[in-house]
C-alpha cells in the first residue's frame, strides 16, 4: 500500500469523523430544545389542570355570568389541544404558533373572569379562590421560565444549524427546518395575570 493509498484513507476517516461530530451536535441541540419543551409541558399541563378548579369556584358565585365561564372552558380546552399537538414534534414553528395562539386565548377569558370576580366581595374572599390564584402565578412564572429555557435551546439549535459546514449536512439529515420558537404575541400572556385579592 502506497502513500497517498494511506492519506487518500486518513482524509476519508477524518471526513468520517468531522460528519459523525456534525450529526451528534444536531442530536444533541435537538434533544436539548425537545427537553426544554417537555418543561414546558408539564407546567401548561398544570395550569391546564387548575383552570376546572378556579371555574368550580367562581360557579357558585357568579351565577348570570354563564357566557364568561363557558368562555374559559371553550379557552381551555383549545389550549389543551394545542399543546397536545405541538408535544407531537416540539420545535415546529406552526405548532408552536398555534400553542401561542390559544394559550393567548386562554389567559385573556382568565383575565376577563379574574376581572369579574372583583366585583364580587364574597368570591375575593374565599380561601379556595386565594390559594387557586396563587398556584396559577406560580405556574404562568414557571411557565414563562420554562419558555425562556426552550427558546434558548432553539436558538442554539438553529444557530449551529444553519453554520457551516453543518447547514450543507443538516438537512441530509433530517434537520432541513429551523425549529420554532415559542413567542406569545399577546402581552397579556407574556406577563401572568395580577390579580389582588
């Protein structure tokens, strides 16, 4: 065996090397934003999970206001729907835009329905209302950091993706879209709902 038989070998095995260490960094980066996704899961699933509570509650104080409390079970369940199908392939941008969408909707029937319940001074005081809203600000900030943690792992991911060498390798890999970010449009939602009681 010659010289350049062994050189033309060590260039294919380094090549070999460089596009393994192109498609292990993709895997990584993609199982990093698809973890930071399933943190995100788990606390709209919370909050997914208090809404029925908070409407038993109010019920039986805001009886007339039937439309208001349809309204955030209709809201509810559209984000629970979405976000079961965005948990399907984390990271698409029109699944991500739709789980957006209807968690934007569902905090803005809560603000409506928090907004209601000012004006009633029995339903302020319920220990079971106080103690649900609690948890739900706590959820919508966990929810907020855990959205904070999943972007950062996208943006990471889509960075290294469209860098060379990787952008000529990635979609041969099957990594061909740049994943999507979880923005909420409304400002409602980008901040949880303030309520005092």
């Amino acid at each position: 065996m010659g010289i350049t038989a062994i050189i033309i070998i060590g260039i294919i095995v380094l090549l070999g090397f460089f596009i393994v260490g192109i498609y292990n960094t993709l895997i990584k980066l993609k199982n990093r934003f698809k973890n930071a996704f399933a943190q995100i899961e788990v606390q709209l699933k919370r909050r997914h999970d208090l809404i029925p509570n908070l409407v038993e509650t109010v019920k039986g104080y805001i009886k007339h206001e039937r439309e208001t409390l349809e309204a955030v079970i209709e809201a509810r369940n559209r984000a629970v729907n979405g976000l079961q199908s965005a948990a399907k392939n984390p990271g698409e941008a029109g699944k991500m835009a739709e789980l957006a969408g209807a968690e934007a909707g569902l905090t803005g029937a809560l603000v409506k329905l928090f907004a209601l319940a000012e004006a009633y001074p029995d339903l302020k005081a319920n220990q079971n209302m106080m103690q649900l809203n609690e948890e739900l600000t706590s959820t919508e900030n966990k929810v907020s950091f855990s959205r904070q943690a999943y972007n950062d792992a996208v943006m990471a991911f889509n960075i290294y993706r469209q860098s060379f060498p990787a952008v000529i390798l990635a979609g041969f890999f099957g990594h061909g879209e740049d994943a999507g970010l979880l923005e909420f449009e409304s400002a409602e939602i980008a901040e949880p709902p303030k309520v005092k009681f």
